[in-house]
C-alpha cells in the first residue's frame, strides 16, 4: 500500500508449530487505501487452530472485510464531508457491517463446499482517517496507539473465554441483539496519533505488556498496553530504512524476517504471528 504520509511495516508470518505439524499458517492481513483519498483500512484475521479450513476463512475475512467497510466510508461520504462518526453511531454501524460480511462468508462457503464453521476465524480492523481511527474488533488478538505525547495506549479488550486460549470468531453464535456487544468492540480515537499497530495473539508475548505482577497485593493484573520498549526503537529503525530509501517490499522483507526469529520470543512462539506497525512520516508531513 502507498501511503506517502505513513511508514507501513506488515507480514504474517507461520509459527513453528505449523511448520512441524505440516499446516499452513492460519493468519491473514490487509492493509489498503479506499479510493483515491488519505484514508486506508488494516484488518488482520487469525484462524481458529482447531478448524481446517481457517487459513482459507481469515484470507477470505480480510477481503470481505477491506470491501464491504470500504463501501461503509463512501456511502456516507465521510470522507467528502470531512469528518467521522461518534462512537455509538460507529458501533452500530460496524456490528451492520460484520453481518454483510458473515452473510457473504456463508454464501463463500456454500458454493465453495466449506462448512462455515470450518473458516472461522477473529478479526481488528482500523480505518485510518485524517481525524482519527474508527477501530471494532471479535475475537482476540491486540491493537494500540501511540499519541504525540509518546504515550502508548491500547484500542482494544481482547475477548478471552472461560479456558485458555479460549474466544470467539466471526461464525460464532454471538449475533443475537441481547448478547451481541458482549463480543463486538468498537471505538473512536480522536486523539492525534504518531503511530499505531494490529497483531494477532502470536505475538503478544513479544511486544505487549499483557500482566503485570503488583507486588503490594502480591497478585497479577492485566495491562493490555503496546510496549514502548520494544515499539519505539522499532520506529526510529522504519524511519531509518526510509531515510536510506528501502522501498515498501523491501521493508516488508525485513520485517516478515524479523517476526520470524528477530528476538527470542518471536524465534520460540509456536502460533502464528501478524503484525502491522504503521507510524507517521515525519518526512512528508513537512512537505
């Protein structure tokens, strides 16, 4: 995706447990501009590990999903006005949206011969706007910003179920009105933004505060924060590879080799893992 006003590093890269069982990896991402406008849609899709055809469900999601909330923007011509949604008004309209792109994911599977349940898969998707981020999300994974201030914050509550490792994917049966927001977020960000990033659960041990031990009440805690310590140095090197005039793919390269063995925890993490990292150009924001 060009971008002139932001630095994109993406990849799905397969974990080493699908490489030793002979599986595919089960993630899927998208990163795209809508229309010819400033605004670009992420969506990353983690297929459920215990359906077979999940790989071929969070490619189709991402799709679905770029489409069908693509149209969202242009039929109430947010961008022409200049403007975004309030929260509420942009909950409702996601929870409509991801409907259509179920619908369509069944029709997807009856003409294909899948089980709709054998594509499930969860879903993030941010849409980036010139005033802000329209964020909704089902299932796990994580998803942050990073403010002027240089303040880390997270966009997202990951759904986690009674079990580990436990949550919920779009083909679950969460649809009914008096249980649906128990299981779709979705938020507006407002706040100006340096930087941003999606990712699927496999790798959130890498790069995400998750828990923290409070040694007063001697319990752990959630913290559910992106990890400055590993995102900024991060930054500063995507900034760094742009100066030195790496294009795009070449960027991309780095970075799908990275998340695969580029810290020990990535090297060791048995899932699958995806990772968008997006941050302002501050080159071009000078122009």
């Amino acid at each position: 995706m060009q971008n002139e006003k932001w630095i994109i590093a993406q990849a799905s890269v397969i974990g080493s447990l699908h490489i030793t069982n002979s599986l595919p990896c089960q993630d899927a991402h998208l990163c795209k501009s809508i229309g010819q406008s400033d605004w670009f849609l992420c969506v990353v899709s983690d297929g459920a590990g215990s359906c077979e055809f999940s790989h071929i469900g969070s490619g189709k999601i991402v799709e679905l999903v770029y489409w069908h909330f693509s149209e969202l923007v242009k039929s109430h011509k947010w961008i022409d006005g200049s403007y975004i949604p309030e929260n509420e008004v942009w909950h409702k309209l996601a929870k409509d949206t991801f409907k259509i792109v179920l619908s369509d994911l069944q029709e997807f599977a009856t003409a294909e011969n899948y089980t709709l349940k054998s594509l499930s898969a969860t879903l993030i998707l941010v849409i980036v706007t010139p005033f802000g981020l329209l964020v909704s999300h089902i299932g796990d994974g994580r998803a942050g910003y990073q403010n002027l201030e240089g303040e880390w914050k997270s966009m997202i509550t990951p759904f986690k179920g009674e079990y580990a490792n436990e949550t919920v994917f779009i083909t679950s049966p969460i649809w009914e009105d008096d249980i649906i927001d128990t299981y779709i977020e979705s938020q507006v960000i407002v706040e100006p933004i340096n930087a941003f990033v999606l990712m699927s659960d496999g790798c959130e041990n890498a790069c995400y505060e998750t828990t923290i031990f409070n040694e007063e009440t001697k319990q752990y805690e959630n913290v559910n924060k992106p990890f400055a310590g590993f995102f900024n140095p991060i930054i500063k090197t995507l900034k760094n590879l742009v100066a030195q005039g790496k294009t795009e793919e070449e960027v991309n390269l780095l970075w799908e080799d990275y998340l695969t063995d580029g810290t020990e925890d990535f090297a060791k993490e048995q899932d699958d893992k995806t990772l968008i990292l997006a941050v302002k150009n501050d080159y071009a924001n000078t122009l």
